[in-house]
C-alpha cells in the first residue's frame, strides 16, 4: 500500500461521494502502479510525467486493452491530483498526460425475440430455477450493471412500488417493471416458504447454493448456460441485457437522457452509443425498404 491511501480513500468516499466500486477500482489501479514502480524503484512522490508514460507503454506493449490504459490514467490523475492538492507531491505527473484515444465499444445485442427466448429458460421448480427467473428478469427489466445486481441488498427492493435503489453513494431510483417484480417476489416466496436459512443471515437479495455471495464470473456461468439452453449463437456477456435493455428503451421511443438516468451514466456521451446503433438499424431498415433509398 502507497502512504495516505486510507486518507486518500476517505477523500474518495465522504468528499467526492464515490462509489464503493469506483473507489475499489481506483485503489486496484493504484495498487498495480506501485508493483511497477517497486519494480524500477522509484517513490511514489519521486514520480515524473516520464515515468507514467513509461508504464502506460508497458501496459500496452503486454496487451492491456484500451479501456483498461484509459481508466489507470483517470485512477493516477484522481489520484496524483489528490496527492499535489494536499502538498504530498510537489508537482502533479499527470499534468499534460493524454489518455489515449478509446476504442470504438463493440457489443452484441439481443433481439426482442432472442431477449424473451433467454428468459423462458429457467424453470421455477428449485432455488436456482427461482433465483435465475428473478435475476435475468430484474437485469433486463432495469439494465443496471452487474456489479450492482449482485450487490442488491433486500431492503433496496419495493415490491408494493415496483422499483429498487442502487448505485452506492450515487444513488438512482430504477423502474422494476411487473413481470421483474413479479419474478423477485415469486423467488422471496419460495425462499421463505422451504426456509432456507441463508437469506436470513445475509442481506443480499441473491445469494450462491452455499448461501454467500454471488461473484461476477459466476453470474456469467448462470447467463452462459441459459444463452446456450436457448441455442443463441451470439456471444453475449453479462452485461448484455444491459445494452439489450438501452437499445430497447431507445427503439421504442425513450429519450437519451432518460435511459441515461437509470443506466446510472455521469455523461449523456456514454448512453449516445445506444442511440447510435439505433439509428443504425433505422438507416439499414430505410435502405432496404424504401424504393428510392
């Protein structure tokens, strides 16, 4: 660990109001910036512009995606401008540092009819049945991510008011939806109802067999399985019916700014992308059907 980190935490937490997996993901950074800088032995204060710049290299030359180069330079600007701010470094590396440019996002999504496919899948005749139905149903139904699926605590659902709280410090109110809703309360029911014991000694709304938490990979696992019972050809990810349920909202009307607020987006740029894949599919369906395009 780096000197004024657990200060450096706190600044994160209670002054710029991050979120538990952004502060997570800054330290993750941080910590690997270190390894390196062990390893060519230089201090952290004793860092120059030359420095970051060789490890942005070396993060490239061993096959670091850009994504993953992008956010170590905001992890080490958020970071370095802290440390300048409070006097532990004399000069800020980061300054004149240029992120490179990000990679056009490719991603696949599902069809209407592919999405529905994917949810018939599980059965509600076990806990796994129960759990899955509610999970896919609720990812789809609010596009939040992953990470905060799995991280839902009980109590940030209303089922009398259908929607759930999520987000960390950055908290949103997110739509549930009926059928989404639905499916959550037939999966409490039966939890309740077999009393298994888990749910009770842990706040997490979805929990593993062992009655601990749910990791990502094994989140990808359960979607894996489904997507391949549905016999889906696409190479879908987890966050699939995330991007599914954007590029939805947008086909059937829904502003940009909208499907921005409860995707949880600090910036509209981020959500644009949906709409751009829809007016791509507008302009390929306008090419094809219309006698003059």
């Amino acid at each position: 660990m780096l000197l004024h980190t657990e200060e450096y935490i706190d600044y994160l937490t209670n002054a710029k109001h991050s979120s538990a997996s952004t502060v997570q993901s800054y330290m993750r950074d941080i910590n690997k910036f270190k390894e390196y800088i062990d390893v060519i032995k230089t201090k952290y204060n004793k860092v120059d512009k030359q420095t970051i710049l060789s490890y942005l290299v070396f993060m490239q030359k061993n096959g670091q995606a850009t994504s993953s180069v992008l956010r170590m330079v905001a992890s080490l600007r958020s970071f370095y401008g802290y440390m300048f701010l409070k006097g532990y470094v004399k000069e800020d590396p980061m300054l004149g540092i240029e992120a490179p440019k990000a990679e056009k996002r490719e991603f696949e999504v599902l069809t209407a009819n592919e999405t529905e496919l994917l949810l018939m899948q599980p059965k509600c005749v076990n806990f796994k049945g129960y759990r899955d139905k509610a999970m896919l149903e609720l990812l789809y139904a609010t596009g939040i991510k992953v990470s905060e699926l799995i991280d839902i605590k009980i109590e940030d659902i209303n089922l009398e008011e259908a929607y759930l709280i999520c987000g960390g410090n950055k908290t949103r109110v997110v739509p549930m939806g009926t059928i989404a809703t639905r499916a959550v309360k037939e999966y409490l029911q039966y939890m309740e109802k077999n009393s298994i014991g888990a749910i009770k000694h842990n706040d997490l709304l979805f929990i593993n067999v062992n009655g601990g938490k749910l990791s990502r990979q094994g989140f990808w696992k359960i979607v894996k399985y489904y997507k391949d019972k549905a016999k889906i050809k696409k190479e879908i990810t987890p966050n699939t019916l995330r991007h599914s349920f954007a590029v939805h909202l947008m086909e059937n009307g829904a502003d940009v700014v909208s499907v921005q607020e409860m995707l949880g987006h600090k910036a509209v740029i981020s959500t644009k992308v949906y709409a751009d894949i829809v007016s791509k599919k507008i302009s390929e369906v306008y090419k094809k059907a219309h006698p003059r395009a």
